[in-house]
C-alpha cells in the first residue's frame, strides 16, 4: 500500500511498470521527480491494440513534456492510439510549444488523464482543445492511480496556487526524542538504510536548508549521494545564519558541478560587509534581510521566486521551532534510532516543546521500519 498523499511517496514504494497504462505512466513520472522545477513531474504512455508503443516522461525544464516525448520514442504510427497522462496536456507556448497540437496532429484518437491542471494558465483548456479536435477524453475518477497523480503533484500545485515552496521535513531521534546522544557532539544516530533514504530524499528535492547551528556542529557538504541508477544531483544548499558566523570556508559552501544552483545564504542587516564580500567570492549568493533576524516568510519568499518547488529541511531544534510556528511543514519524515540518550542528551528535537510538538497540522500516513530505525511520515491532508 502506498503511504497517502506523501509527495516523495515513491521513495518509500517505488512504482513500477506493470501491464497497467495509467501504471506505467506514474512509474515514468517519477522519474523525474527533483528534476522538473518549475514544471511538474508527468509521465506519459501510448497504447494501441493492448500494446504499449511508446512511454516518456518530463526530463528537465526546457525539454520535451512526457506527451511530446513519448511520441518521438514511438517507432510505429500512433495513428487511432490511446494515450495516457498523469497531467492535462499544456495548451499554451512556453518554453516549448503545445502539447495538444502534437497529440492531435500525431492522430492519437483517445487521451485518459490522471487529473486536471492547476495552473491558471491550463486547468481545463488542454481538456477542451482536444475535444474540440474530435478526441475521446477521459479524466480518472477519485481511485488509487489519481490520489498517487494528486501526490506527484502537490509541489508544483503548492507553487502554482498558494505561490510558495513545498517544504518537507527531516528529523532523527533517540526514541526519548534527543537529537544527539551529547550535546554539540556529531554522531550518527540512525543506520545505513536510513542514511541512504536521507540522500535519496535530497536527490528528489530542489534545494535543503539547514541553520546556522547544524553547520557548525555537522561541518556537512549536504550532497546527494545515493545508490542506484539515477545520477545525483545536487540540492541547491541554502544556510540561514543571521550574522554570518559560519566560517567562509566551510564545506557547505563548495560549488559541485552537479548543483542545482549555487550555495544561498539568509543573513541580517548585521552581517559583517567583509563577510557577505568573502562569501560572494567564492560563488555563494547571500541574500540580505532588512531584520534584526532572518523572517521565515522572507526565506519563504525568496526561494519561491528563484523558482524552488520542493526544499527539504534538516533542522536544529531552532529551526524547527520555527518551521511549527509558522506551520511551514507539508511533510515530515521523523526517523527514530532505537536508543535512549538518557538525561545527557542534546535536547529535544523542538526548542520550546517536545517531540509530541513537531507533527502540528500533520498526519501519520506511512510506517516503515529501515533496518534498526523507524520511519514515519507524516503528511499534511490535502
């Protein structure tokens, strides 16, 4: 059973190609999960005479759409074909054209869509072009394979409608909710699987953000280094530290080819002008709040217009503080290691609130145990 609503669901039960075509379209639309911003991740397959002729998938902005690349990957006529999408095909010119013009002009005769599109700029104009072309449309019914379309897309829908990024939560504890063993300490609480799920996580997301304090104690690059055939690429890092204490030359702020973009950092009117310069000279683009301390809606603000969809948030006890207060969380995948740290822990992974604090507006939608670890995942209802 797949965890509901969880936009990273495939993550935790990946699809897969069955004889299914609205199936296989999802299992090809998750491949470009972490890949698309600002576009959606869709999937596409085109199957005549019970025969799949052609499967694609959105690779990248600015590349083909799944529909227009599933029909250059077919090698026969799709002439009276049907063709299935996991997204209301575009009607309009971006940065590609039209994808009703090439599904009419290629002669598919049926197209069976997975769900509407959000954007103002479509939202039900791809489904009238082609019924005005003559096709048979069909848009699924509430059942498994919409409620995972639904799922794939709440990161673009949260963009394109509430016009912010889609911000999903990481956090690992002892099982008596510390988030170290000892304070100021680095060690890994939780095992391998779980730390191979963790850059997963970050190969499937735009961008993470972590406080000032993580980088001082963890000293982590925040790359993305998982197994598996998909080639890594990194989130863009984004560090808020209100006076610029970190050190200019720490980890998280070297350039790796594969970035998403160049490190970000939030600072105050505080921040020393010698450090934003050292920064800036090494590629990092620092941003400057005109506040004594870094508001979350500004950070919010800004990482929507630099067109992040989805950022993953490894948080201190500080910020996620912060993250309840302004119940800025659509997801949170809690892990907990099977250990007590005992009265000499760090702390609680929530300054001003225990553990039983952080899921606030969240639910349970998904149990998995990764090795010794447990995960939950908690999502917020749609």
């Amino acid at each position: 059973m797949r965890p509901r609503d969880s936009a990273l669901s495939c993550l935790l039960v990946p699809g897969h190609a069955d004889d299914d075509p609205m199936a296989r379209a999802l299992f090809e639309a998750e491949k470009g999960v972490g890949r698309t911003s600002p576009n959606p991740a869709v999937g596409a397959v085109i199957v005549k005479g019970g025969r799949v002729l052609a499967v694609g998938h959105h690779r990248r902005a600015g590349t083909d759409h799944a529909e227009k690349a599933a029909l250059k990957h077919a090698k026969r006529s799709v002439q009276g074909a049907t063709m299935y999408v996991t997204l209301e095909p575009c009607d309009h010119t971006g940065r590609t054209g039209p994808c009703t013009e090439s599904i009419i002009a290629a002669g598919i005769a049926r197209v069976v869509v997975a769900q509407k599109d959000p954007n103002p700029l479509v939202n039900g104009r791809g489904l009238r072009r082609l019924r005005r072309a003559g096709l048979d449309v069909e848009v699924l019914a509430r059942g498994p394979h919409r409620d995972r379309a639904e799922a794939l897309l709440r990161p673009f829908r949260t963009a394109v409608v509430e016009g912010r990024p889609y911000f999903v939560g990481k956090i690992a504890t002892t099982l008596d909710g510390h988030v170290a063993a000892r304070p100021g300490v680095r060690e890994a609480l939780t095992g391998p699987a779980a730390w191979q799920l963790v850059h997963r996580l970050r190969d499937h997301v735009d961008a993470i953000l972590v406080g000032r304090g993580t980088c001082a104690v963890d000293t982590p690059r925040l790359t993305a280094r998982p197994k598996g055939g998909r080639r890594a690429r990194h989130p863009r890092r984004v560090v808020l530290d209100g006076r610029l204490r970190l050190d200019p030359g720490a980890p998280v702020f070297d350039g790796h080819p594969a970035d998403k973009g160049p490190p970000l950092v939030f600072c105050t009117r505080r921040a020393p002008a010698a450090r934003r310069a050292r920064l800036a000279a090494r590629g990092v683009e620092v941003v400057v709040a005109d506040a004594d301390t870094v508001p979350f809606d500004f950070v919010r603000e800004q990482l929507h217009r630099r067109q992040v969809q989805t950022v993953l948030v490894e948080p201190g006890p500080t910020l996620m503080g912060t993250l309840v207060e302004h119940a800025a969380l659509d997801e949170l995948f809690w892990l907990r290691a099977p250990k007590l740290a005992g009265p000499g822990g760090a702390g609680a992974a929530l300054i001003g609130g225990g553990p039983r604090a952080v899921p606030v507006g969240l639910l349970p939608r998904h149990h998995q145990t990764l090795g010794d670890d447990a995960l939950t995942v908690w999502v917020r209802p749609s």
